[in-house]
C-alpha cells in the first residue's frame, strides 16, 4: 500500500481492530491525522503508521 493513499474510518478500524468512535476520538483528539474530503473523512496511510509506530514506542 502506497504511503499517500488515503484510507475510510472503516478500513481504519479493521487495520488497528478498533471500533468507530475509537477512531473518531484518535481523530478528534489529533493523535491520527485526518482530512475532509466533501463529506467524507480520510486519513493516510503514513497517518496510520506514524500512530502505530507512536504507540509501540511509547509502550517500550
């Protein structure tokens, strides 16, 4: 997967195996970058990453 494709919540949520409103509050409280598309919510893959990298860091 490229690193500037851009993925939905839903998608989102089956990568980290995490519920909706998980990602909806990892977006909100800016720890997973987001953009608007219309109205439609994307976020990057590098985005997705860079948050999983984050956390394993942070937990080691």
């Amino acid at each position: 997967m490229r690193d500037d494709e851009l993925l939905t919540v839903p998608e989102v949520m089956a990568r980290l195996k995490v519920g909706r409103s998980t990602v909806y509050d990892l977006i909100r409280s800016r720890r997973l970058p987001s953009i608007t598309i219309g109205r439609c919510r994307r976020i990057p893959v590098r985005a997705v990453r860079e948050y999983i990298t984050n956390e394993l860091e942070a937990a080691a």
